[in-house]
C-alpha cells in the first residue's frame, strides 16, 4: 500500500508540473517555459532572441538568473566561484545522489579526481589511435546505407556510429555490446525528464540491468586486463576511484555520446540541407571543410543547448548582483549566436572563422563527449569517408513531404549541465519534470522527490 502511494504521488506530480508548464508558457508568454514546449523545440533561437533583447542577465519567473551573452556564459562556465552543485551540499545528501552522472556532477577536487581518470583515454595520442576503428565502422555504416538506396540518417548513421566507438572505447566485449547499448540509449534518452509511470519503471529495468553489466565486466577486468577505460578504472580502484563511483562514471561514459553525436550529426545534415551552397564547399574539398563544418555546427546548431551554475559565494555578473546559491542559466545555444562575437550570427557559414563556441560548458564535458565529436577526431573522419559518396551527389534535396528535424533544443541531452536535483534550492526553470536519477528507482525515490510547480525539461 505505501508504495502506491509513492506511485500515485510521483504520478500527480509529474503531471501537475505539465500542466504548470503549459500553463506558464502559453498563458503567461513565459520564454523560460516556452523552451520546453513546442515553440522552443522547433525553433529555440526565435526565443533566445527575445531573451537577449531583454538585456545581458536577467531574472527568470522563477527567481534565477540566465544569460544569453557568449562572454558572460565563458564566465560562468569556466569560473571557480560557481559550481554545478551549491556550496555546503557534499555528495550523498540528497537522495537522487544515490544514482549520478559521476564527475559532471561534482565541483573540484572530486571533480577534478574523477576526471583526470578518464582524461589519458582522450589524449592526442589516443585519439589518433581510434582512427582505424571509427573510420572503418563508418565505411560498414555507409556501405550499408548506400546498399539499401535510400535510408534513415539516425537509424542507419548518427545512432549506431557513437555507441560502436564507445563500447569499444571502454572494452566492452563485442557479444555484450548490443545490450550495453540498448540499457545506455534508455538512460541516454530520459535525461530530459521522465514522462510517464511506465517510461520511469523502463529506467528502473535498465539502470539495474547496466549496473549489473558493468558490475560483470569489473569481474572480467580484473581477471583479463586490456587496454580500455574500464580497465585503467579497475587497475586504480581503492586509491583514486572508489568501488561506488566506478558504476557512475561508466554508465556517464557509456551514454555521453549518444545522444550529443546523433544531434550534431543530424544538425550538420539538417543545416546543410537548409543550405546547398555550404553543402558544395564541402563536396569540393571535404579534407579542408570538414572540421570547419563540424565547428560551424557546433556553433550554429549545438548538441548542448544549455546549462547552469550554482554561485559557491556572492558576486556581481555583468553587473548584477547574484548571491551565494542562486542558479545562473547559461543558453548555449544563444551564447553562439552573440551578435557582438559573430558577425551574421544567424548564418551558417563553413568557411567562418571561429572564436572557439561554447558548445561544451566545462572540460569535464568535453573530455566526456570527445570521442564522439571532436572536431579532431570522428566528424571529419566521418566525412572524408563519406567523400566519394558525396561528389556522386549533387546539391542535397529535402524530400518533397519531409519537414525539418526540431533542432537539438530544450531536447537535447544534457550530459555538459550540472543537472540541478538537490532539494535545497528555489525552484529551478531548469529542472527535469522528473529528474530521471530519483525516477529510476520509482519505489524508493518518489517519497523523497518534490516537484516545483512550474519545473521544466532541459
């Protein structure tokens, strides 16, 4: 009977907080809101417009701060004087600390620890020695697609390249991959909000089925060391990383590509199709225009769209005064299309030359997401190999009954943000409808879990 309770109350408050965003963003014009809904899923950036207009950083509805401006989002993202949790809020104080996104979700040292683990497994040196192998799954990838005459960019491409190069890239065994994946792509694609009973019992399946799975490959590790992360993390259990943090860190490393990579690829794709001529600088010479198509994307069309901070002590930002706790939003998305950092910020142009985007909010997102788009490492790859197939095509046409892809928006995968769960906080425009971390264990969580009344996806 208490659970459910615990069921029937996380079911209310799911959908009470629903109601509360449309209600915010289609009765109230809130442009907060607005980024949750369909408005901002097709175009954020008609939004992130209208917020800029209103000046550098502003409050929110809700009481927080956000900021459209490039300089002031480098600021906070690269500050010490904010965090992505609040000060006086050490690990394990909250129950939806029990299931983390390990080192994302930490501020230095731990942060700091915890990363410098993964970090070798990125160097230079690493990742030229990746090459082979990613460009030989995308010649399989492409191979298979153009076989088949017409197919799905993210079924047949974006989807399968990320998690064939990050399974590989932790050393898990080829006859396990498949459900390493399957697990990752459900917790990969419920980080912005757990939308229904059924979708949060999917989580609850998945997270015991993958921590069980890397509980095994532990195991295996430990008996038939290899050169992979798992097995760095295993060889420096008990002095730099603690058996409960192995889990995390894995299942963060295991799903942060997927979804960052299918975005980016697929905005690349949808942008070029909005715009053939950039499409035919690249088919003239993909080997010079690929890593300046993929840094045109990230900056055009980003897989991150936001992220925030907590202040650590008080401040003055831009010229406002924001005190110790409160939670600083910084639009990414809106950050790359400053008109005082980029001239005709609105359009998409490979041939830009680049003040360096602020698509991955802190190094730890970059280290994280690096394998899977680099500019130095896959995308080109990706379209070097997709070379020969791109000079056969002309200029590329939309099919006459597609639409466009919402843009990787309020959508988007938020692996760069420092996911705002504490419950000793205001309530956040930025928060999960139901943060998928106290979903995922329905039964022990929902008591403990306490929706804001106008919280929001990311």
């Amino acid at each position: 009977m208490p659970q459910l309770g615990q069921t029937l109350s996380f079911a209310s408050g799911l959908y009470r907080q629903r109601i509360n965003t449309l209600w915010a963003g289609y009765a109230l014009d809130d442009p907060m809101a607005l980024l949750q809904l369909r408005p901002g899923r097709d175009n954020p950036y008609r939004i992130y417009e209208r917020l800029r207009r209103d000046g550098t950083v502003t409050r929110t509805r809700l009481g927080n701060w956000v900021t459209t401006s490039h300089p002031v989002c480098d600021q906070v993202l690269r500050d010490r004087r904010f965090g992505v949790r609040p000060a006086g809020n050490p690990i394990g104080e909250t129950p939806s600390d029990d299931l983390d996104l390990s080192f994302l979700d930490l501020n230095p040292p731990d942060h700091t620890r915890l990363r410098r683990l993964a970090q070798p497994a990125f160097s230079p040196k690493q990742m030229a020695g990746y090459r082979p192998r990613i460009e030989a799954t995308v010649s399989q990838l492409l191979d298979r697609a153009a076989a088949a005459g017409s197919f799905d960019l993210v079924s047949a491409l974006a989807a399968p390249l990320p998690i064939a190069v990050i399974t590989n890239l932790l050393g898990i065994p080829d006859p396990d991959a498949e459900n390493f994946a399957r697990y990752g792509g459900v917790i990969g694609g419920a980080l912005d909000g757990v939308q229904s009973l059924s979708h949060a019992a999917r989580l609850q399946k998945a997270d015991a089925e993958l921590s069980a799975l890397f509980t095994d490959l532990f195991a295996l590790r430990r008996r038939e060391p290899a050169d992979d992360i798992v097995s760095r993390l295993v060889a420096a259990e008990g002095d730099q990383v603690q058996p409960a943090e192995m889990v995390p860190m894995c299942v963060l490393l295991l799903v942060a590509g997927f979804e960052t990579t299918v975005n980016l690829i697929g905005n690349a794709v949808n942008a070029l199709l909005d715009h053939p001529d950039q499409w035919d600088a690249l088919r003239a010479d993909p080997a010079t225009m690929a890593p300046k198509a993929v840094e045109e994307t990230l900056r055009f069309d980003p897989p991150v769209q936001r992220t925030g901070r907590f202040a650590l002590q008080s401040l003055e930002l831009a010229g406002k005064p924001v005190r110790e706790g409160e939670f600083v939003v910084t639009l990414i998305g809106a950050a790359n299309r400053d008109p005082q950092v980029y001239a005709d910020p609105d359009r998409f142009d490979i041939t830009r030359k680049h003040t360096p985007p602020t698509t991955s909010p802190s190094p730890a997102a970059s280290t994280t997401a690096s394998a899977s788009h680099s500019p130095n490492s896959k995308p080109p790859s990706l379209c070097r190999h997709s070379r020969n197939a791109c000079q056969r095509c002309g200029a590329p046409a939309r099919p006459a009954d597609a639409t466009r892809a919402p843009s990787a928006g309020p959508s988007t995968s938020r692996f760069a943000s420092a996911s705002p769960h504490t419950t000793r906080r205001p309530p956040s425009d930025d928060e999960p409808l139901a943060d998928w971390r106290v979903c995922v264990r329905i039964g022990r969580f929902c008591s403990s879990w306490r929706p804001t009344s106008d919280s929001s996806n990311w």
